[in-house]
C-alpha cells in the first residue's frame, strides 16, 4: 500500500491490511462499461427527445436575453456585462462547423520530433516553443533550426504540482513553480537558468508576461497578482473569483471561471475596467489584432469585438489558441489546427493532423506548433 | 489542455464516445472503492448508477480538475446512504427466526441478504463515515485533505474518524483473536 497517504500513528491490524490488499487489486466485470455506456445511451435518447421542441423555442427566448443582456453591458461604466450578463444565455451557434475536406489546406506539417511522455508544450519565448515537464520539474526550449531540444533547464525539485506554465518578458523566461518559497523563478534563456525567485504565496495557475510586468493568477485564492518583473517587487493584487487565462496587452484581460466573465485590468493602477460576460468556465484568453478570443470550457470559443462588447460564439470544438503574425489559429479536439475566420469564428483553412488527441498550440519562428501524446509537429501555415 | 480535460469538456457538451473513454479510466477505481465499500454485488449497481449520474450531471461540473474527486463524491454517497440503509434493516431482523416469519422463508432474499451482511466483510466494524474515510485512505490512496473534500468533511473531522474506525478494527481483531 503506497501513494500520497499521510503517516498514520495506528496502521491497520494484519488480517486488515491483506483484506485491503485484496480489495486493491479487485477488477472490475468485462461488462460493466458495455452496462454504463448502454445506460447512458438510453439516458441520451430520451433526453433528445424531451429537449427537441424546447431548443427551436429556446434559441429564439436566448437571442432575445442575449439582447437584453448586451443593454446591460452597456449600463455601468466600470462593469461591462456583469453579474446580469453573466447568467444571461448566450445564442446557440448559428451553423454547424464546416468538414474540414471541404476547406483549403492551412498549410502543412513541416517537420516532426520525438518528445518525451511528461512535456507539455507550454508557450513561445524568444522565437522558439518552449516545453516543460512538471514531474521532473524542468523546461525545455526547442531549437526551431534543428528541431532539437536544448538541454533541460531544472527550476523546481521533482514530483511538484502538475502544473508548470511559462510566460516572456522579452528578457527573462517566468515561470510559475507552485512551490512554496518560490512562487515564480526567472530563468535567463542564454545562460540557462534560474537567475531570480521570487515568493508571492501563490499557486500559479496562468503566467503572463509583458510591458515590464509578470501577471500570475491563482485560481485557488481567487487572485490576479501583477509584478514588477525587474525588481520581483509586488505592484497589483487583485481580486477575481477563479481566474485563469491572462493575456497582457495595453491592457491585461483575464479570464474569471468563478464569474464566468473576462475582465480588463488597468496595468498601472490595478482596477478593474470592465468585465464581459461569456460562456462557462473560460480558461484561455488570446488578443488578436481585431477581436478577443476567449476558450470557454466546453471548447468552444467566443470572440468579443471591443468597441460594440458584442459575444459572439463559433461552431467548431477547439481545445487551444494561438495568434500568429495578428492572425486567430485554434487547434481543434479532433487534432485538426485551422486558420479562424473572425466572421463566422469556423475555420477557413485548415489543416487534420492526426486522428485525436492534439494538446496545446504555439505559434513561433513564423510557424506553429502543436503536440499528441509523443510527437511534436510543426506547421508551415500556407501563403495568404 | 490536458486529453482528460478535453473529454470532459467534450463529454459535458453530449459527446458520448468521450464520456466512453472518461468512464473507462475511472471505471477500476470506483469499482474498487464501491466493491470495498459495499461489497462486489451491490458495488457494481453503485458504480453503474455513479456514472450514468455523472453523464446526467456532468454539464454542471465547473471544475474538470475536480472530476475525480467529484465521480468519488457521488460514488461515496451513494455507498453511504446504502450502508446507512442496510444498518437500519438488520435492527428490525436482529434476533428473529426468520422462518417463524410468516411470508418470509429461509430461501427468501431479504433472509439471504440478511445472511450475507455477516459474511467475510472485515470492514463491518466500521460505521459508514468511518468506512468511507478509511476505503478512500488505503484502498484508494486519497490523501486526508482529498478526502475531505471528497466527502464534505473537515480534515480534523476526516482524521478523527479514521483514528476511530483503525480502533475498531484492532478491538475487533483482538477481540476476534482472543475468542
């Protein structure tokens, strides 16, 4: 019996620990998922059933809320789409994602590479993809010319949180460790390690860097904390239920899965501006040169335009973001990595590169970059 | 976006293929602790009645960090208020000729059940919570702060009762030595 049990005073008698012992290794009857799966199966059908004429009228009674709520984005000048525009339904999508064989191809995989089983690829710095693996607690950049790793750069003991994510500032790499003692390390990419640590209390679960600051949400605390990233000195703490994605700007937008909103921070004096309702548990926030996108938890994405605070959500199931040369690219939960059309928010080119099973996405030394489960791919996105 | 997260957030918007595949990891597991917890019969129903639940609930999840230990909120749930059920019968049953029951024979499966409920279970000592906290420690490996969260409980509360139950046990086992 191991594992991450704490040490009891009293362990279990024997015959306790041997009738334990074989409760762990019972397995469960061949046909037990087949019972689940045509259970639920059934729970579906009946389900379709009921809800059949209640989506025809209900579209109708969400575009109609949906109105309603944009009137009240519109209402208080600090709180654009609050509390009210949050619960308020968005529009079902319009249309269905178009087949991906029908669409001009986005490009094509340039190269390919190895990886090994606990790399994550996490972000670009310096022109190049950057991976981290939190069981080992290293990271790794990717020589883009070779298609090589350089060697890994260790910022936290092995076995920490499984989460380890990674932000630039043009200088230094950040990263946010989970450790206590050391919130988040700055790694120098030429010599190859850490050059500064800096203790915030926190459990990062988003990174962000840029203008000279280093952004860390802590989705535990409910807490935006915004740094000085040439001195490590604290500057914002902000309060925000849940946050998780941050992308740094002129202004910072941070995604709040605990309000179900996107919220725009002043970087200078920490407040927040204003805040937009979306749909559930958004976790990725990306700014392109027209819109804001935002990756809600069930996949899907909404573009915000910034002038009219309009949501508007596509069709297509994405699981990952990324913005290359001002343009919206999106990885699909079908592995397929597609260009964004801003009007219809579906793809307009894209690209299968595996049957299931991409993670992640980055777009650096003017191509991007996506990983399945042992595998790195590199696209060459294709000419305008 | 790790491929777990991705099948839930898939699995939340109807996709029953993703579902499959997230029911299929966690299916071992929660057989284990339902079969620990109620025994290998019933523990089936409960595993089966833990995932069609969790298909049924699972659009409400917010936290995709949280499914398992919200699969193990149902599942321990559903296991407790067995449990809590099953005490309650034997009170009534305790002590009586079933057979002097009119209606009610040997063969009966209220009697069987009856039966049954002393068979080889080590963990009957245990009360429910008590049960719950310690299958959740040693057979799933679940830290005392998991636990806790699993179940609804304060960790000193989670802590207490799995000082209580280990008591038991060692009374039981002395007990059981010493006869």
């Amino acid at each position: 019996m191991t594992g991450n049990r704490q040490v009891i005073e009293m362990p279990p008698p024997a015959p306790v620990r041997r009738h334990v012992d074989a409760l762990r290794r019972a397995e469960p009857p061949t046909d037990l998922l087949d019972s689940v799966m045509a259970e639920v199966e059934r729970t579906r059908q009946v389900g379709q059933l009921r809800m059949m004429p209640i989506v025809v009228g209900g579209s109708l009674a969400a575009v109609a809320a949906a109105a309603i709520g944009i009137a009240v984005l519109f209402s208080s000048p600090d709180r654009v789409g609050g509390p009210d525009a949050t619960r308020t339904p968005l529009p079902s999508p319009a249309s269905q994602p178009a087949p991906i064989r029908d669409l001009p191809a986005a490009g094509s995989v340039e190269a390919t590479a190895p990886i090994g089983p606990g790399q994550i690829l996490t972000t670009s710095a310096f022109d190049a993809p950057w991976f981290a693996d939190p069981a080992a607690g290293t990271i790794q950049r990717l020589d883009p010319g070779s298609m090589t790793f350089d060697a890994p750069i260790e910022i936290r003991p092995r076995g920490g949180p499984p989460r380890l994510w990674l932000a630039s500032d043009g200088e230094l790499l950040w990263a946010g460790t989970g450790v206590p003692g050391r919130t988040l390390v700055a790694v120098d990419p030429e010599l190859g390690d850490v050059v500064r640590e800096v203790d915030l209390g926190l459990a990062p679960f988003w990174v962000a860097a840029g203008n000279g600051m280093v952004w860390v949400t802590d989705r535990e605390r409910d807490l935006l904390v915004g740094i000085d990233a040439s001195t490590g000195a604290e500057l914002h703490r902000v309060s925000i239920a849940e946050p998780t994605g941050v992308h740094v700007g002129e202004t910072i937008w941070v995604a709040s899965a605990g309000d179900d909103e996107v919220m725009e921070v002043d970087p200078r004096s920490g407040r927040v501006l204003r805040a937009i309702g979306v749909p559930a548990d958004p976790v990725q926030v990306v700014r392109s040169a027209e819109a804001l996108y935002v990756m809600g938890g069930d996949a899907r994405i909404v573009a915000i335009d910034l002038a009219s605070g309009v949501t508007r959500e596509g069709p297509r199931t994405l699981v990952a973001l990324a913005v290359l040369a001002g343009e919206p690219w999106a990885l699909s939960a079908v592995f397929d990595v597609g260009l964004l059309d801003p009007a219809s928010l579906d793809f307009s080119a894209a690209l299968k590169i595996g049957p299931g099973g991409g993670e992640g996405l980055v777009a650096a030394a003017g191509s991007l970059w996506t990983i399945d489960r042992d595998t790195l791919y590199r696209i060459r996105p294709a000419p305008p | 976006m790790r491929a777990t997260d991705t099948d839930i957030r898939l699995a939340q918007r109807g996709d029953a293929a993703a579902f499959e595949r997230l029911a299929g990891r966690q299916l071992t597991g929660l057989y284990r602790i339902a079969g620990a917890m109620v025994g290998e019969e019933d523990g089936r129903d409960v595993v089966q009645e833990t995932l069609v639940t969790a298909w049924r609930e699972l659009p409400r999840l917010r936290r995709v960090d949280r499914f398992e230990s919200w699969l193990r909120s149902i599942c321990m749930n559903r296991c407790r208020n067995l449990l809590r059920t099953r005490s309650r019968r034997p009170s009534v049953l305790a002590g009586l000729d079933l057979s002097s029951l009119p209606g009610l024979r040997a063969d009966d499966p209220m009697a069987r059940l009856h039966s049954d409920w002393a068979t080889d279970d080590m963990l009957e000592v245990l009360r429910p919570d008590e049960r719950a906290v310690f299958v959740l420690h040693y057979v799933d490996d679940r830290s005392l702060r998991e636990i806790a969260g699993i179940l609804d409980m304060k960790p000193g509360t989670v802590k207490t009762k799995l000082h209580a139950g280990l008591r038991r046990l060692r009374d039981a086992v002395a007990s059981e030595g010493a006869a």
